[in-house]
C-alpha cells in the first residue's frame, strides 16, 4: 500500500508526531507547528500528519480500523527518516497513537495523550457513531457534526464566549471534512478496544493533558491513563474544553516541552536534526 498520509512538517531536534482529532485535520496543530519550543529553546521538530480522507490525504479502500492509522504513522516515520518518536494525539489523534504504542511501542520515546481516553465505547456510544456515520453519508454532509457539536461539547464556556477565533476555526475545520471520513473514522472509533493494558506496558516518559471543562473526555479519564502508565505527569488546562491545543495553545506548548525535556534526558534517546 501506498502512504496515505499528507504531512506537516518543522522545527528540529527530537521528533514529535502530533495526531489530530475527529473530523479536524493536521492543521489544527498550526500553533505547535509554528510555536512549540523544544528542550534547548530552539523551534521543536513537529511531525503533523493528516489522517486517511482528512485534510485531503487520500481514504484508501480498507475497511475502518484505528490500527491500519498506526501503520501508516509508522510508514510516515520511515518515510520521514525517523527511527523513534515522541508520539503524541488529541482524542482521536489519542487513540491512534495507544493504537501505534501497541503495534509499534520500540519506535516510542514519549507519549503525548491530550483529551483522550483507554477505555473502548460503551453501547450506546457506537450506536451513536453508527447513527452519525450513516447521517452524513446519507445527506452527503457533515452540517450535523457542526450543529450537534459546536460550541458545546467541544470547546468550553469560556472558549465559546471569549475566543470567537477558536471557534470558528474549529467550524472551519469541521465544515471541511468529507463525509466519508467521518463516517469511516467514526466506525474505526467504534471499533477500538481497551488500551489501558498497553499503556501498562509504556516505560517511556508519558505526559496526560486534560482541559479542566472537557466534557468529552473528562479528568477523570485523564486520570485513569495517568495512573497506568509507569512514568506519566497529568496536566491539567484551566479554561479549555475538549480542544486544548487550540483553545489554550501557550499552556499545550508548555506542557508539551516538558515532556520533550523528560524524553531527551531519557539515557540511550537519539539527537535527531
Ligand atoms: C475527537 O475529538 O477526536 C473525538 O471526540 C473522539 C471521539 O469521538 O471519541
């Protein structure tokens, strides 16, 4: 199979792959790209892949599989050049980057978990994937992820009423994705099993970022990866709902230099330009 993934890419020094959310794309992480100052102050290496049929990376014809996602990081790592990361994804980008950690767990240096979660779906919640999946499709249009999501339960009370940029970029992005993205990634989602066991099983340095109003994936959840990982700091943002990295950059990038700082004290971490 071909590489299906667009990429994003600046900055140097030790890579951090940075995985999007559902329905948004690479350019979500515009402000890491552009921002994120790595341990010796210098622009951080930023690695910001747009998932299958996201931001105009071709969807390929295999069936739903957050799995098949982790794989192509991997390609993307070799095609990149880079034999181990820090990998790093917000929800969604989350899941695939507990997916890569199972699949592909010696190319970890760091893992970045922002706004996620190990747990797999309850019932309700894949039916619900399946209602919206088969929405979209149905309409050919992704409107109703826009009127079911936005502002609420994406970003919080204070992004909706103070950072009217957020939002609309965050609607911008949505608007974009295609339907049958949604609804592929949506079943992919569904699919998913528990992850908390392979995070047992990560010794590299972890960091868990939450935003204080989450409601998507809350503390509590932060905290449950939090406590299995072996080497893990929680970070929570005050202020921020579901969308942390965009709706509090300064405190994402932040919290995210710390965690390149802990990895490239790790013994044996390579120097990469
Ligand atoms: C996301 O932001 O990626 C989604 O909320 C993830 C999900 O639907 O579980």
């Amino acid at each position: 199979m071909t590489d299906r993934l667009s990429l994003l890419d600046s900055g140097t020094g030790t890579p951090l792959v940075l995985l999007h959310a559902f329905p948004l794309a690479a350019r979500m992480w515009q402000r890491q790209l552009a921002e994120l100052p790595g341990p010796d102050g210098t622009r951080a290496r930023v690695l910001a892949p747009d998932l299958r049929g996201f931001g105009g990376a071709p969807q390929g014809d295999e069936a739903p599989s957050l799995d098949l996602l982790a794989d192509d990081v991997a390609r993307l790592l070799d095609r990149a050049g880079v034999e181990r990361a820090v990998v790093g994804g917000l929800s969604m980008g989350g899941y695939v980057a507990m997916a890569f950690a199972r699949r592909h767990g010696d190319r970890l240096s760091g893992l970045l978990l922002a706004d996620t979660k190990a747990t797999p779906d309850t019932g309700q919640a894949r039916d619900n994937r399946e209602r919206i999946a088969r929405a979209v499709l149905a309409r050919d249009s992704v409107q109703l992820l826009l009127d079911e999501q936005l502002p609420h339960p994406q970003l919080s009370a204070v992004t909706a009423r103070e950072r009217p940029e957020v939002v609309r970029q965050v609607r911008e992005l949505m608007a974009q994705a295609s339907p049958a993205a949604v609804a592929w990634a949506q079943r992919a989602m569904a699919a998913r099993g528990d992850s908390l066991e392979v995070l047992a099983q990560v010794a590299v340095p972890a960091l868990v970022v939450v935003g204080e109003e989450d409601a998507i994936t809350p503390l509590a959840d932060a905290r449950a990866m939090t406590e299995v990982l072996a080497d893990a700091e929680l970070h929570t943002i005050p202020g921020a709902g579901h969308l942390t990295a965009l709706e509090d950059p300064a405190a994402f990038n932040a919290a995210a230099r710390s965690l390149l700082a802990r990895t490239a004290a790790e013994p044996g971490t390579p120097p990469q330009g």
